[in-house]
C-alpha cells in the first residue's frame, strides 16, 4: 500500500491541478468505491456538485481534499487502498480501465478514481478539530506555520507524521518509550507517528541497525530519535523521486510511476549482499508480511 512518500507525491499533484477547480459534477462508476461514505452514491455526488476544492491535504498516508460553496464545507477523504490512483484527463478521453469515479472539473479536465482491486474509495466527511494540534497553534482552518486545526472526522485519531509542522519528536519518543511492544510494531502504529508503512519502516531500521523485534521500553531515547530520523531522510529521499513503486498501480495525477524503489537497501533485497556489510539479506516473517534485515547490522535480540 502506498505510504508517506507516495501520498504526499498525490497531494502534490492533485494541488497543482486541482485546487481552485469548481466541481460541477460527478458520476460513482462502481458502489464499492462509495461504500466508506455514509450516505448512498447521489448522496456524495451532490455534496460534491457546485463546491470548489480549496486545499489538497494529507496526513501521514491518509489524503483529503478540502472542498467548501457559500453554505458549506467538508472534507472529501481518498482512501488509495492497494491500487487506487487519482488521475487528471481531459474530458472526452477513453475512460481507464478500472474507473470507479469520475468528477467533473470547471475547467474541462475530469478528477477520475481508478482502482484496479476496489479496496480504496472516497467519501464526504466532516472537520473537526485536531485533537494533535499544539496549544500555541493558531485557531484559524490552516495557520501561517502550515498547522492545522481542523481534520476530517474519520482520521482525527492519526498522529502527525515526521513532516507536520506540528510534530513533537520528544512526545512520540515518550510515547514509543512508554509501551513494551516491538520497535518495527510501534513504528508502524500510526496513531504514534503517522505515515511509515512496511517498506519505510524496514529502510529506517537499517539505517539505525535496529532488528525491528528490539522491544521499545529497552531501547534509549537517543537509538529511538534516530530510527525516527531515519525514518524521516529515507521518507524524504523517496519523495525526491516520486515514492516507490514495484508494479503499474502506483502513478502520480499523470500516470508516472516513482523510482526509489532502486535506492531500497533492506526491503525487497532477500538473498542480496547488505549494501553496508556484505553480509547476505534475510527475509522473515512479520504480521502477515515479510520483513527484510542484515543479520549482521541487525543482530535479533537474545531471547
């Protein structure tokens, strides 16, 4: 599933080529991609007609679109699932394959949903406040500092993630501190950091040489800023790059694929020499997925 890196490379997109676009209509192709909204299809296509899209936001690996007229305001939430992709196209193009919805810009263009295994979907949400929002922060929608204070309602529970203004690498140090769980665990609990899912997660704890069953309340709160800090430059450097992708499903607003996936040093690299060691990589399993480690560099704890 798409994390940080790819997401943000969406939200950039959508933000070049969509806000400030007038939404005159839109068509729900397919009702699975509806199914997370509350009410039915017309539901989310009339709440969605005539309004104006004002932002283009994101927290972590969760993406909105702030959309508002004069008598109302909402949070349009895209969930990317495994293979949704939000895709700019001319009105009049063929339709892609997949195609579950399609909005209809002011300007000619159409915002078109595509999603091969329909895990993924949209639906209208409303704000309310940032429950992270720092005390000093301003009170308006979108402070100077780039905080907000208002969150759709389904994702109020999200911790920010490592490039929010609002971010506090001594709180979520605490807090990782203050459980006795596994560190590859604790990094991928987004309401403790947001936006690390397992590809980042195995880069991060590479660069910190951590096994990601190292316990956390074991671990000192200088070795946890630093997987956090990796966390961040590996997240940083994939979206130089566009994110990372290993197939087709994974496209900006213009259909182009990301190319960190040939910089990874630990995910994907079983049977390969370590990058740093030369030791051969493993593959172990690890909550339904795999996990990819140096045995030398990240050495498993003694049991």
């Amino acid at each position: 599933m798409p994390e940080l890196p790819e997401v943000e490379t969406v939200r950039l997109g959508l933000a070049d080529h969509v806000v400030g676009q007038r939404i005159t209509t839109v068509e729900v192709l397919h009702p699975r991609a509806v199914r997370r909204h509350a009410g039915e299809s017309a539901d989310l296509a009339s709440r969605l007609a005539g309004k104006t899209v004002t932002a283009a936001r994101r927290r972590g690996k969760y993406l909105w679109l702030d959309v508002a007229d004069d008598t109302d305001d909402a949070a349009l939430v895209v969930h990317l699932g495994m293979s949704g992709q939000m895709l700019i196209a001319r009105a009049g193009a063929p339709d892609h394959t997949h195609l579950r919805i399609r909005a209809h810009l002011a300007d000619g263009n159409e915002l078109r949903f595509v999603d091969q295994r329909t895990f993924g979907g949209w639906h209208v949400d409303e704000h309310v406040p940032d429950p992270f929002m720092p005390e000093n922060a301003s009170a308006a929608t979108d402070s100077g500092d780039g905080v907000l204070s208002r969150v759709p309602a389904s994702i109020a529970h999200i911790s920010p993630d490592p490039f929010d203004p609002g971010f506090d690498t001594s709180a979520v140090v605490a807090r990782i501190r203050a459980r006795h769980t596994e560190i590859k665990r604790a990094l991928l609990d987004q309401t403790i950091i947001s936006g690390v899912g397992n590809i980042y997660a195995d880069e991060a704890l590479w660069l910190a040489r951590l096994h990601g069953t190292r316990v956390t309340d074991t671990l000192s709160p200088k070795k946890i800023r630093e997987l956090i800090d990796a966390a961040t430059d590996v997240m940083a450097q994939a979206l130089k790059v566009g994110g990372t992708s290993f197939d087709a499903l994974y496209v900006n607003v213009n259909g182009q694929s990301g190319y960190f996936e040939r910089s990874l040093n630990a995910y994907g690299r079983e049977g390969q020499p370590c990058r740093r060691c030369g030791r051969i990589m493993r593959r172990e399993h690890f909550m339904n997925r795999s996990s990819y480690s140096c045995p030398q560099c990240q050495r498993r704890p003694r049991m």
